[in-house]
C-alpha cells in the first residue's frame, strides 16, 4: 500500500510525539511491505510564528491532498493574548471546516495497568468502554453571526445546524453501534434547545433503520453525571459539537490516563485527520518526557479507518499494551513499581514489541 500522509506537528510536544509516529509508521511499512510518504506542515502557533497565520494556505492545499494527515497539538500560552481569529486553535477548527471532517471519533478505554489511577474507584471504571461520536463541524462552533455587539455590551453567538449535518452524524454513530454492542446513547439538550429537538427526531426516525440497535435519549447535564456514576452503561454516545466537546474530555480522564488516548477526525470517504487528545503540554515540552502512546495509537486508529489495516493496526495496539503491561511508562502515567522512560526510549519500546509480534506471526503463517 502506498500512502500520502501530511504531518502537522503544530506546538508544545506536538513536535516530540510526530518523531514517535514516523517512527512507528516506517517500521510498519517495512515489516508490511508498505510505503508511507511524509510530507510536514505548519499549523498553529507554530504557523503564526513562521507565516502570520494559524492555518497558511500551503497547508490547507497539502491536506486538501492527503490520504490522512497526522496532528500533534496546537496551542500554548506563547499565544493567549492574541484576538481569536488569530489563535492557534483557529488552525485546526479550520482545518476540520475545510476539510468536511465531520465525525470525531474519540474512543476512551481504560487500561488495566492504569485504571488504579482513575479518579473513581477502580470498580466503578473497570469494564468501561466508550465510543463518544462528536459532530465536528457544526453548531456553535461555527454559527454566524458570532460577535460582540452594542458597542461591544453585548454578545451573540449562534448555534445553527442543517437537517443533513445532523443525519450523517447521527447515521455514523448507529453504524458505530451495530459493529459494537448495539447500544446507542444520544446526548442533547431537548427540553431547552430547539436544535436537540430536531436531533432527537432524527435518531429516532434513523432507529427504524437499525432495529438491532437499542437507543437510549439522555440529556446533557444527565450525562455528565452518568458519565462519573456508571461509565461502564455506556457503548456508543453521540452528540454535537459543543456538547461532545466537553464530555469527551470529562470521559478521558475517567480511565486514570489521559496521555494515552487518540483520536479520529473523519468524513464519508476516509479521509481523516489523527490526534492525540492530550493537547499541547506546553509545560513539559521540549524535555524529551512527552507520553508518546496517545500519539501512536492514533496511527493506529489511522490505518484501521483510512487504510483498512486493520492486522496492522491491531499489532500496533498490542504492542502498546504490552508496553505498559512490561511496567514502562513515562512521568504522566502512574505503574506502581514501574519503569520510568523517555518518549524516545517508550517509541523503541513499542518499536521492539512490533517488531518482534510480526516476526513471531510471519513465522507461524510459514505453518499455515
Ligand atoms: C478539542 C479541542 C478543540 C475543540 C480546541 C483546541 C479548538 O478542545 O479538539 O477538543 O474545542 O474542539
Ligand atoms: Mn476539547
């Protein structure tokens, strides 16, 4: 397989964690047989500093080519007190704008090693395994007007969705579901929102398409709590922008180990855009101790929903278990009487294990 793939290292360890990707793709391709071309971009505050801009044009035309683009993290305090238009952020909200990428995919399982580490009680936890599907591209996010006005006393921001941006979403998460354990929850705001109105009518009228596929309605501030109460009642969660925003977040922590989470930003032709969900870490970057793990299991995540690797992507998983379970971790993780290691030392780690599962495999397919 050949592939086109652009790099955004964008700020903080973004940088650190995209050398551990290249790393784990190139040995990917050599012990598959496949061949990944890199091509590395600005984004970010790492674009405003060398261009002016969070997101040059050079970029969008780059990603506008790709066959799945990396992201490492942008943002950093460096950049705070800039006006909006020119944040960092605005680099990747306009990538994933630009580029119809409308599903957020952002699994959170929680690893046996490190699941003592969770803020609830370890048999709270134990067992959870979420899908949270967040709309993208829509609502809040992106709804016009969004300005001051009244002389700047007053303040309007604009949640607006198309009937169609709500069905694709929402038609992605029951498929979701039927390939999990059938368990859909939709998250919305219906008895305020006119728009959770509207969505909730189309989950349900999608539902007559999926009758396999048992459907629960929970409102938003219900499923912040449930979230803490009994994250293990829930499969598949679906919501739009805004809300999926903040309650991805509230479930990446749950697990005990936030540095260790990827995730997928996609659209219908599996095109996508791959990130770890820890951000930018401005605090520890440069000092060589970033948590590469959340960085290579969204390779992972990349070459199962834009490559259909799904043998490779799964070595790639296991090789990242079998890390922890062998006690590595780096500062941010917790491992009682575990082994503390760079990010550099964690990638050849990883690199060692994949190396030698494929090695072990292609040996038993000789017997087949
Ligand atoms: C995320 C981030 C972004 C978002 C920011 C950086 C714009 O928090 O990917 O969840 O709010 O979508
Ligand atoms: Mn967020």
């Amino acid at each position: 397989m050949n592939k086109q793939i652009i790099l955004l290292p964008g700020d903080g360890v973004g940088k650190e964690i995209m050398e551990s990707a290249k790393i784990v793709l190139n040995t990917v391709a050599s012990e598959f047989g496949h061949s990944f071309a890199f091509h590395q971009h600005a984004i970010g505050g790492d674009a405003i500093d060398q261009f002016g801009t969070p997101l040059p044009e050079d970029t969008i035309k780059a990603c506008q080519q790709a066959d799945a683009i990396l992201l490492g993290a942008v943002g950093g305090n460096k950049w705070d007190s800039l006006p909006g238009h020119m944040r960092p952020e605005k680099g990747l909200l306009g990538i994933r704008k630009n580029l119809g990428l409308f599903a957020n995919l952002r699994p959170v399982k929680g690893f046996a090693s490190l699941l003592h580490a969770s803020p609830l009680k370890e048999d709270v936890i134990k067992g959870s395994d979420i899908l949270i599907i967040r709309e993208l591209t829509g609502g809040l996010y992106f709804g016009k007007p969004s300005e001051r006005i009244a002389n700047g006393d007053a303040v309007v921001d604009t949640l607006s969705y198309h009937r169609s941006e709500m069905e694709r979403i929402i038609e992605k998460a029951f498929q979701s579901a039927r390939l999990r354990n059938k368990h859909l929850t939709s998250v919305d705001k219906a008895n305020v929102l006119e728009s959770s109105r509207l969505w909730r009518e189309i989950v349900n009228e999608k539902s007559k398409d999926y009758p396999d596929v048992k459907v629960e309605h929970l409102l938003v501030d219900a499923a912040a709590m449930k979230l803490i109460t009994q994250p293990n009642s829930f499969d598949v969660m679906v919501t739009e922008n805004l809300f999926g925003d903040i309650l991805s977040d509230e479930a990446s922590v749950l697990t005990g180990s936030l540095g260790m989470l990827p995730s997928a930003s996609i659209r219908s032709d599996g095109v996508g855009l791959y990130e770890p969900v820890h951000g930018s870490a401005p605090d520890i970057a440069g000092k060589g101790i970033a948590n590469p793990l959340g960085m290579i299991l969204s390779v992972a995540l990349m070459l199962k929903h834009s490559f259909q690797l799904e043998e490779e992507a799964a070595q790639i998983e296991d090789a990242v278990n079998e890390c922890l379970e062998q006690g590595y971790h780096t500062p941010d993780l917790h491992i009682k009487n575990g082994k503390l290691v760079t990010t550099k030392e964690m990638t050849e780690l990883v690199v060692e294990n994949l190396t030698t599962k494929s090695v072990s495999n292609s040996i038993c397919s000789m017997y087949v």
